[in-house]
C-alpha cells in the first residue's frame, strides 16, 4: 500500500467523468480502484461502469418469506395451539387468513428491504473516509488509487478531461 | 414562413412561443442557491412560529392530555357515545386520519412508479403528512377503546392462560394493517431523506449539524450508495401501493363485514379508498400552499404543481361521486324498509344540512371550478377548494359512522349521537397535534428532495422539433 496514492478529481459535467474513468482504464486503474461519488444519483451505463451484482432483491424475498411464514403460524397455528370451536365455523378460514397472510407478508418485505439497504450499503458507519463536502454541491468526483510514480501523469490527464480539482484527500469523520 | 402565411391570411395567428422556465425541471439554478433556498427555510423560526407552536402546544395539552386524561379517569360514560350509536367521533376521525395519510403514498409511491415528473417537489412533504396522520389515526382506536391500558391484548403473545388474539377479527386486521402502513410509509420517507440529510449535514453547524450527521447514516453518495438507495425506493414504491389499498379497504371492512343496513355493502372497500385518495390528496394541496407561504418555497413549489394536483383532484371528485352513486342508487333500488328510513334520514332528517354540505364541497364546487386553469393556479381558489374537500369528507365520514347507526332495524333502539366537548376537545387535539408535528418537522427535515429535483433538471432539456422548443425527458433510470 505504501508505494499508491488516492486520489480525488472533482468534475461539473457528467461526459467529463465518464471521458477520465475510460482514461484511468487506459491507464491500467480498475474499475474495482476507482469510486465515483455524487449529489445526484448516476445510473452506471451514463459512466460507462460495470453493472453490480445486487442482494436486495433476494434480501427483500426472504423477508417477504419469512413474513408469510410468520403469517400462517398466527391465522393457522394459534387456533390449532388453542382451538375454541364457535357455532360451526372453521377454524383456520381460508379468507381471514388470506388477509392478515398478506399483511404480515408486506409487512416482512418493507422492513427487510430496509434493513438490506443498511446491510449492503454497510450503514451506520460514521468512520473517517474519503469525502469533500463540495459533492454536495453538484460536483461528481473520481476517488481512485493509483501508483505513486504514475500520480503526476494522472493528475495532469484529468485536469486536461476537464477536473475543476485534482487532489489528495483526506479521511474526515461522517 | 410562418409570418408569410400569416401576412398572406390574417385570421391565422401563431401563439407565442411558451415560457419554459415556469417549469421547476426547466429552471434549473446553481445547486448551492437550491440548498440555500431549502437550508435558510427550515433555519428561519421567528416570532409568529414559536407563537403557533405554543398556541397547538396548548390545544395538545388540553385536547390529548386534559381530555383524554378525563376520559381515562371517569371512563367512556363522557363522551356521546351510548346504545344504539356505539360508534362515534373517535371512529370518525380514525377513517378521516387513515384517509388523509393515502396522500404522501399515492403522490410519492403512484407517481414514481408512473413516472410523473411533477411529482419530484412534493413527494417528500406529502410523505411527511402519511407518517403524522397515520400517528394521529393509530391513536383513536387507543382513545376509543376506553381502557386504554388493555391494549396490550391486541399484541400477538399467549398470555397465563395460552390464549391468543383472535386473527380472525376485522378489528385485528386493522391493528396488523396499520402498523404495516405505518412502518412502510416511515421507512419510505426515511430512505430518500438520506442524501438531503447529508446534504444538511455539510452545510450546517451546531446541534443541527450532530442531529444529520446521525440521521445520515456516514452517507457520501457512492455509486454504489445510490444504486442500493434506488433499487430499494422502487422496491419501496411497488410494495406499498399495495399496503395503501389495503389499509383503508380493511378499515372500510370494518363497517362492510357487519350486518349493519347501509354498512354491509360490497363497494364500500374502493368507495373509501378512493375518498381517501380525494381527501387525502386535497389535505396536500392545503398543507403545500401552506408551507410555500410560510417557508418562501416559490422556487420550488410552482403554479404548475398545483395545476397538476388540482386536476387529480377533479378527477377523483369524479370517482368518489361515481362510487356514491352506486352505493347510494343500490340502496335506493332496494327499497328496504330500514335503508330506506337511512335515505330520508340524510335527504330530510338531521343530518340533511350535513349530507347536503358534503355533496355541495365533494361534487359542486370541484366540479364547478378545477376544470378553470386559473382556479388551479391560483393560491386562495385551490386553498378554498380543498380545504372544502376535506369539510366534505369528514361529514361523509361522520354521516357513514354515526348517522347510519341512529337507525337499525328495530325502530324501539332508534337514537340520536351529539358529540360531549370531551370529544371535541380530543378531535381539537389531534388535529393539533398533527399541525404542531408537521410545523416542527418543517423546521428540521428537508421538506423538499433537492436530490430529486436536481435529477429531473438534469433529465430535462428543450429540444427544437420544427419551430417549436419543446421539453423533452431523458429516461435516466
């Protein structure tokens, strides 16, 4: 780690970022190396990035699962742990248990989704990292590491794509 | 060309060509100046609001403390509800309140996922109105039930004797339903907060600054970041679209699944589903014009928004009327002696100025006035308007509850409801209570997505086709 160096870039325009990231490419930075941060959300295909592999969806599924299992146990499994017999009705019917089935269905799935986005996303986290407060602002920036001896040529490639600021960032409490 | 054809045919005129910047996606400004516009609203607390703070703190206290507290203290024999109207203000305000909290999930969740882009101002204030109104609605089944202590049997645990709540009962559904459509609509407006908290974060000091920094989560805005906070809100938007539906058509089964005349009827779960949207959507229109006014959020909340939102409103005015209708002309047709005395109870009997109230805020002023541009547009007219729709659907609330239960079908139990000052003083309360939490909450979250707005500016452009410089949208997502 000793002999690389991040580095952050600060752009305005979006073609600008998408130009340099193809440049770093070129330049033997991996995609894995590079991180693109913004105010506004960019889908992958507007930078040219690789498209990630997500969890959510599977996270939210299993939630939603366990959800409807939770559902049956209480519209089927408490009547039978303690069944009251009531002028001939069934005991486990099927409309009623379709209802609150679904609910807790929901219900499972809102609240996995949300913990899967704090998951994935590895939220809380208050850490020192990589930041500058001018993103906020409507600027995009590349953090990326590269070599130590290929920094200066770095820098003066992405100044000439268009980089307001080509710097080195530090670490600052979230 | 064109000012040859015209010279050559004077009857022709060209319209002038429109101004784009009345369109918020069109009118984009430096993003420091949108964060500025948003950071110095919710930083400004003068005199006149800590007024009105103390002002709803009072009605709170005496409403939710003084006479709810006297109620718990002497029991329910103070409030108007006795045999046969068992049911009274406090159910009529649990529909209205679920009602109003369909506004944030249908003009956030509905238009997301089709897309509407005028949405983008407004989703995060509407959503804002779903969380406190479902908080204001979650506490009348407390206030209604008396021994409010005992609200504890509802949750689902054994308890000495390995009894069970019984899942069965509409009452438990409605319990379920609505801690679902609470947590999901508090998470859905807690999700895209996230990059505007942080936003408040960089770019305020103090105990401010600590409270966003908590609430941010250490969000930066990596790609990564947004790809898992997008995905999510699409998952989000098509899960509780859904749990809206329910929520109120399970509240409406309330009424439907009894034997009660003019209850029991298989319409009333998209009949108050739709009214809820109405009210609901209404209560947004009122609470924007508010929160322009008070908060100086011209830039953001534009003539165009409203115009939009006024149309939706004439809109369900039709659906509502469409579901009244039938649910009125099947009754009618059916000519059953006791849904008949229901009938002429709202034509001719006490609640007659009532019932005619609610058609003339629900039906004739909606449809007399937002098909006007101009009344769609204008602040005063779309205030009065839906401040009306609401008058409207809390009389039909109060009628559906309490009128329908004065007669039954044994005219010997027929009665009358007139609600105690307990009562009112309690309906006072909440409704405080939701002014005095949206009005603090305006001060402390950002009312208004920057991120989103910004989204829509960047995916806006004129485009030329022909003469015409016509908006066009990138679909970016």
């Amino acid at each position: 780690m000793s002999d690389t160096k991040v580095i952050m870039a600060l752009f305005k325009d979006p073609d600008a970022v998408a130009n340099s990231l193809d440049k770093l490419r070129a330049e033997g930075i991996s995609d894995h190396d590079m991180v693109v941060i913004s105010g506004v959300p960019y889908p992958a295909q507007v930078l040219g990035r690789p498209m990630v592999w997500e969890k959510l969806p599977w996270i939210s599924l299993t939630g939603a699962a366990i959800g409807f299992m939770t559902g049956i146990f209480l519209n089927a499994g408490t009547p039978l742990l303690y069944p009251i017999h009531v002028g001939g009705q069934a005991l486990i019917p099927i409309p009623p248990t379709a209802v609150l089935t679904y609910e807790l269905t929901m219900m499972g799935l809102i609240i996995s989704t949300f913990l899967g986005v704090l998951w994935e996303s590895a939220f809380p986290s208050f850490g020192p990292k990589y930041y500058d407060p001018a993103l906020t602002h409507g600027r995009i920036g590349i953090l990326f590491q590269c070599p130590t001896q290929n920094e200066d040529e770095l820098q003066e490639m992405l100044k000439a794509q268009g980089a307001e600021r080509v710097y080195h960032p530090e670490r600052r409490p979230l | 060309m064109s000012s040859e054809s015209a010279a050559q045919n004077p009857s022709l005129v060209w319209p002038e060509e429109e101004d784009h910047s009345e369109h918020l996606l069109l009118d984009p400004r430096p993003v420091e100046e949108m964060h500025g516009i948003l950071l110095d609203a919710m930083q400004r607390t003068g005199r006149g609001f800590w007024i009105l703070v103390s002002f709803l703190g009072s009605l709170v206290l005496i409403g939710l403390v003084g006479a709810w507290g006297f109620q718990i203290r002497w029991g329910m024999g103070v409030a108007g509800i006795r045999r046969p109207v068992f049911w009274g203000l406090y159910i009529t305000n649990f529909v209205f309140w679920i009602g109003i909290s369909h506004s944030g999930t249908f003009i956030s969740a509905i238009l997301r996922i089709f897309k509407a882009e005028f949405r983008r101002p407004i989703t995060r204030a509407s959503e804002l109105m779903t969380t406190f109104s479902l908080l204001v609605a979650g506490m009348y089944p407390l206030i209604h039930l008396g021994r409010t202590w005992r609200f504890y049997w509802m949750v689902p645990y054994p308890n000495q004797r390995q009894l069970w709540p019984n899942f069965h009962s509409p009452l438990m559904w409605d319990m379920l339903a609505i801690f679902t459509y609470l947590i999901g609509s508090t998470l859905y407006l807690f999700l895209p907060l996230i990059p505007d908290l942080a936003m408040a974060r960089d770019h305020t000091k103090g105990w401010r600054q600590k409270l966003y920094r908590i609430f941010s989560l250490g969000w930066r805005g990596t790609e990564a970041e947004w790809h898992h906070l997008k995905l999510a809100i699409t998952i989000f938007a098509f899960a509780i679209v859904p749990v809206m539906f329910s929520v109120h058509t399970i509240v409406s089964w309330d009424f439907g699944m009894t034997m009660k005349v003019g209850w029991s009827s298989s319409i009333f779960g998209p009949y108050f589903v739709t009214g809820a949207i109405f009210s609901g959507v209404s209560a947004v229109i009122t609470v924007l014009l508010l929160v322009r006014k008070s908060m100086k959020l011209d830039y953001f909340l534009r003539a165009e928004h409203f115009d939009s939102l006024g149309k939706l409103i004439l809109v369900f005015s039709f659906a509502w009327t469409y579901f009244f209708f039938a649910d009125y002309l099947t009754e009618w047709y059916g000519g059953e002696a006791v849904g008949q005395q229901l009938l002429t109870l709202q034509a001719r009997g006490p609640v007659a100025p009532l019932w005619y109230l609610m058609l003339v805020c629900n039906i004739a002023i909606p449809w007399l006035t937002l098909w006007n541009r101009r009344v769609r547009r204008s602040t005063v007219g779309l205030f009065v308007v839906t401040l009306g729709v609401n008058v409207g659907m809390y009389i039909e609330r109060y009628i559906i509850v309490t009128g329908f239960l004065t007669r039954n079908r044994l005219p010997f139990d027929w009665g009358v409801y007139n609600p105690t000052i307990v009562e009112v003083l309690i309906s006072i309360g909440s409704l405080s209570a939701f002014i005095l939490f949206y009005a603090l909450a305006s001060r402390i979250i950002p009312l208004v997505p920057v991120w989103e707005v910004r989204e829509g500016q960047i995916s806006h452009t004129l485009r030329r086709i022909g003469r015409a410089m016509v908006p066009s949208v990138a679909d970016l997502d």
